[in-house]
C-alpha cells in the first residue's frame, strides 16, 4: 500500500498525531473559570433581585390593601 505521504519511522503521520499546542493552549486559556464566575454572579444577582422584588411586593400589598379599605365605595 502506498501513501501519498512520507511517513517517518515511529511517528504517526500528521493527521493521526495528538495535536498537543491546541491541547496546551487549552489548558492555559482562562475562559472556563471566566465563565463560572460569572454564571455564580448572575445567580446571586438573581436571588438579590427575587428577595427585593418579593419584600417590595408584600409591602405594596400591604399599601394597597390600607388604601382600598380607605376608600369607601358609595
């Protein structure tokens, strides 16, 4: 069988061969924890805004309430 390209005795040819830079590179890139720390962020944002919004909420309900039975229908 012949191949096109030359192979070199104890090396895989080039398409078969790890391709360690790109594996290095990987590991050295910063954007995984980049993106966990900002999905922990955002999911604390989230359950800031949900307590302000649920305490706004029953203290507006309360204020409503106060006024609507303030205001006698005649």
């Amino acid at each position: 069988m012949n191949c096109p390209r030359k192979q070199v005795r104890g090396r895989p040819p080039p398409a078969l061969r790890p391709n360690s830079g790109v594996s290095v590179e990987f590991l050295k890139r910063e954007d995984g924890p980049t993106a966990v720390e900002y999905a922990v962020m955002l999911a604390l944002i989230v359950v800031v805004c949900i307590a302000a919004i649920t305490a706004i909420g029953s203290a507006s309900n309360q204020t409503f309430s106060s006024v609507g039975s303030a205001i006698k229908p005649s």
